[in-house]
C-alpha cells in the first residue's frame, strides 16, 4: 500500500511540474544555461554541470554558472514556467520555444517560439513589451491553476 501511495504522489507531481513547467528534453529551457542568457548569450548547458530546483533539472555551461543559479535560483526561473511568453500573453496558452529566441527585461527572461514565418519575439517586441509582459504574469496566474 505504501509503495502504490508513493507512486501514486509521484505520478500527480510529475504531471503538476508538467503543466508548470517546459521540461522539453528533461530540462528547462531544453538544456539551455538559464544564467548565460544574463550575459545575453544562448548557450547549451553541459551534463557534467545540472541541478535541480522546484522539480525541474536544470544544465549549465560553468561551475561559476551552477554556482550563481543555486544562490539565487528565482532570479534566473524564465517567466510563464520557460513556455513562449507571446502565446501565454496574447492567447493563454502553453507553447514551446526555441531557446535561442529570448530576451532579459527588468531583469526577468522570457522565452518566445520561433519557427518559419513565426518569430514571436519579434512579434513581443513590435507589439508592446511593457504591456504583454504584464499580461502573460496575469495569464500566467490563470494558466497554473487550469486543470488540462
């Protein structure tokens, strides 16, 4: 019995982080080292550097990377749980990303989508920053509570 309820809570947690979370390849931001973005740069994290916060594994470029990310995990988390920033803002919805389409403003990162005819941050950016990132944090709220 113990053992069902132990597979049982893990199985509801996986699918919450889930939700919350794009863990697209085992890792947010597909691998990406969430800390390199801060020097405007999308680098691919290495194997030999990951950790895991919230659930989520995370990978990165450096030990001095690592490092900074577990002093101060929050402050590196992508907005909208790593999903496309554009889709959670203007239709609340979930979408992948590309993770070399991103962009730091007032000190948070936001992930966009990008494939084809489809840049979403060049969409972000030509639209209204100050205002889609204001509403993907209100659609956000919204899309964390939302049982799929």
């Amino acid at each position: 019995m113990k053992k069902l309820l132990t597979i049982l809570v893990f199985t509801i947690t996986a699918n919450l982080l889930a939700q919350e979370y794009n863990i697209q390849n085992g890792y947010m931001a597909q691998g990406f080292d969430v800390v390199s973005y801060f020097s405007n740069t999308a680098v691919e994290g290495k194997k030999q550097y990951t950790t895991t916060y919230n659930g989520v594994k995370f990978k990165f470029v450096s030990q001095k990377n690592l490092n900074a990310f577990k002093s101060n995990p929050t402050k590196y988390m992508p907005q909208c749980g790593g999903y496309c920033a554009y889709a959670v803002a203007t239709r609340t919805e979930r979408k992948e990303i590309d993770p070399e389409y991103f962009e730091i403003r007032d000190g948070k990162l936001y992930l966009f989508y990008n494939a084809w005819f489809f840049n979403k941050k060049e969409s972000w950016l030509e639209e209204n920053p100050e205002k889609l990132k204001v509403e993907a944090a209100k659609n956000w709220e919204v899309l964390k509570n939302k049982k799929d």
